[in-house]
C-alpha cells in the first residue's frame, strides 16, 4: 500500500520498556511498522516522575509529566490546564499529518484530541477497552448472561456509579461524546464484541481493526531449555500470561488446575503476572495446587516470548469483556493451542476446536476438561498450534494492521473533508 509520507503522533499513557499493558506493546508495533512504511513518528506518552521535569524528550518518543490523585481520573480524563499545555506545545512544535491514539484517558487527557484536531483532520482513537462507556471492566452476572445471548450490554448511569461509588462524575461521559464529535476522531474497536457494546452506548464506531503480531522465529532447543531449567518446569505445562486478577481468570483456573492435577499428577501452571496479586488467590488453592503453580513474576519480553515454547498450552480464562487479549496472538503465533474464555474478542481470534477450545471459565468441570484433553494429546495440541501458527500469520500480521489504519487514516480524512463542505 503506498501513501504519501506522514508524521504521524502515537498517544498513548504509558510505553515501554516499563508498561505492563497490551496496548503498549501494540502501540510499539504500530510505530515500527509506520515508520517501516516510511513515515515519520512520534510516540507522546507520560511519567509520573517529578525530578524529571515536565517534558522529556528522547529518540521518537516524548514523555509529560501527569501527577495527580487517581481517585479523579474519571473527571481529570476529559482535560487538564497543565498538560494541555504541554501537548499544545508538542503538536505546535511537531506538527503532525495525523494523530493515532490510545490509552488516553489516565493521563494524557481526551482533550488531546481537540488539540490535535487544530493541525489535521486525520485522527483516530483505538479502544482498546471499554473505558469510552465503562467506569471500570465491563463484568459481572447481568455482562455474562448478555453476552451468553450473543448481546451486547447496554449500561445505565446507576451500573456506572455501582463500579465508581463516589468517583462517578456524570458529566464523563456526555463529554467525551462531544470531544470526539468536536474533534471529528475516529474511534476503531480491535474486536467486533467492543464494537457491538461502543455502538450500544451511543459510541459511533468508524471501523473494527483487529491487533497484529510479528513473526516469532522458534528460540534455539538450549534457549528453551534454560528457561524451564530456571523455573523448575518438567511437567506438562499451561501458561497464563497477564495481569493476575479474579476477572482475568486466575482464580478459576486455579481451580481447574485441582482437576487437571487429578488426571495429569504431574501438570505445571506457569504465571506471568505480578507475584504480589498472585500469592492472595493461592490462599484459597489447595496444597498441590500451589505446589504445582511456576510464578515467574514480570519478566521480560524475551523471556515471557520463551515462556509460550516452554508450555504445551495457552489459557485465556477472563471473566469480563476482555477486548482482544494479545495472549491469543503470542500464543499462537509460537505455535501453542489456546483454551480461551468465550466472553469479549478471544471467540474470534482463537477459532474453537481448530486453533484451540473455547470455553465458559465459570464451569470448573468444563474448563478443567479442554486443559486436560490437550494436556493428554500432545499430537491434537501440536496440531492445533501449527494451524494457529498459520492463521495468525495469514489474518493477524503486524503489516496487515498497519495497512488498515493507514488506509482509515484516509478514508477518515475525506469524510471530515465532506463533513466541513
């Protein structure tokens, strides 16, 4: 695909090498593979460490200062004096031909898109949650019986104050619509089950973009050995991959690991996740179960890319709207079938009883089965992750990504062109 040379703006509130979210990660690919296409980049992200000054500035990236409670963040994600200083300053110094942002609504404000829209009309906004709407994740019984039926949930002001108690700000919301509209952004969804629940909820939605993933070369025999030889793996191995929270699954995994453990005595459950949130679900395991759980804690991105070769299966297990965990992605793209939840993006990433099982991690016997029955077939799982291996690389590539946003970037620019005649 060939369009003319842009300098393009990434926002989003944290980066790497210190993020622990996804959509730092996706953010990251997005910029390798503008600038791959010949663009100019410029990642605006922020810290919250005064001693280093207001802006910090480095190789494509530029970073603002945020500090402030985070028990307003609902009220301070439409704008703030101090940093809209700052990013008027950036963008007016920049300059920018389009805009792509992210995770904005913690620090670097939705006001950043007004500022942005006094310098080009080609701005678009990727939800990467359900923060447009929610004040929180979207979960819950009322969420999974909705999503059981196949629709998408409608939310009240009395479910957003139920999630923010006295946090709520009533204004959030109604604000953020007119911003968008005002700064004429387009909002892209990586999934259809994000962009059924944004339209539901009076979001308009200019197109569904799913996340991409590099090619992932297999590490060296001795790479991976090393790896299980540095945290004990020797059994069987499942690997849960994330933020290690009850609505991300770890709990009822947790408990389907006691069954998995009755059929394969000798299965590991590798957790990449924080070691401190970890150890207070463990409490409520039994004894095996903690025998049998690796914790690694964060690691780096070369050793959690080695932790995929190093399970023989991948779990998904959110409990809530859970966009379109990247997990899927890596998992499949090092060749590893995936047992994934059924609610949010994992259904239409990990192609059920193809690329992997989905399930209702709410059912013990039901999730604890699939880990087994590819625990025990190594050849079905093997199968199943070459296949994977395939789909991502065909449906989900970086390059594949990057074409459909710099392509929206300019079907959007017309639009607005149209809109202002």
């Amino acid at each position: 695909m060939h369009t003319s040379r842009m300098r393009i703006a990434l926002l989003n509130d944290d980066a790497l090498p210190t993020a622990r979210g996804g959509a730092a990660v996706i953010v990251d690919k997005l910029q390798q593979g503008y600038r791959e296409r010949g663009h100019e980049t410029l990642l605006i992200t922020t810290h919250q460490d005064a001693s280093l000054g207001n802006i910090v500035r480095s190789q494509g990236m530029i970073s603002l200062l945020s500090s402030y409670p985070l028990s307003k963040q609902h009220r301070h994600c439409l704008g703030d004096p101090a940093m809209r200083k700052m990013l008027s300053q950036v963008f007016e110094e920049w300059k920018p031909d389009a805009v792509h942002a992210h995770n904005v609504h913690h620090h670097i404000t939705y006001e950043s898109l007004e500022i942005a829209a006094r310098h080009t009309k080609k701005i678009l906004l990727t939800a990467h949650d359900t923060l447009l709407v929610s004040y929180g994740r979207v979960r819950g019984l009322q969420y999974e019986e909705a999503a059981m039926k196949g629709v998408p949930l409608q939310m009240h002001w009395w479910d957003h104050i139920g999630e923010a108690g006295r946090k709520y700000w009533p204004l959030r919301n109604r604000t953020t619509r007119r911003i968008l509209a005002k700064s004429g952004t387009g909002v892209v969804a990586i999934s259809s089950a994000v962009a059924s629940f944004l339209r539901m909820n009076r979001i308009t939605v200019a197109a569904t973009i799913p996340n991409g993933i590099e090619h992932w070369d297999v590490p060296s025999q001795e790479a991976i050995l090393d790896f299980k030889g540095k945290y004990g793996i020797s059994g069987p191995a499942v690997l849960f991959v994330g933020r290690v929270r009850e609505d991300k699954g770890i709990r009822a995994l947790l408990a389907a690991a006691d069954r998995v453990l009755d059929a394969i005595p000798s299965a590991q459950f590798i957790v990449n996740g924080e070691m401190e949130h970890l150890l207070p679900h463990l409490a409520f395991a039994t004894e095996r179960v903690r025998k049998a759980v690796v914790p690694t804690g964060w690691i780096s991105r070369e050793q959690t890319r080695l932790s995929y070769f190093a399970c023989d299966v991948v779990t998904t297990p959110s409990l809530y709207l859970d966009n379109f965990p990247t997990v899927n992605l890596e998992a499949m793209a090092a060749g590893k079938p995936v047992v994934g939840t059924c609610f949010g993006g994992t259904p239409e990433v990990v192609a059920d009883g193809t690329t992997g099982i989905i399930v209702n991690p709410r059912g013990t016997m039901e999730f604890s089965n699939a880990l087994i029955a590819l625990l025990q077939n190594p050849d079905q799982a093997k199968k199943m992750g070459e296949v994977g291996r395939k789909r991502v690389q065909k449906d989900f590539s970086v390059e594949r990504q990057v074409d459909a946003y710099l392509k929206l970037f300019e079907a959007h620019s017309k639009i607005q062109d149209a809109r202002y005649k």
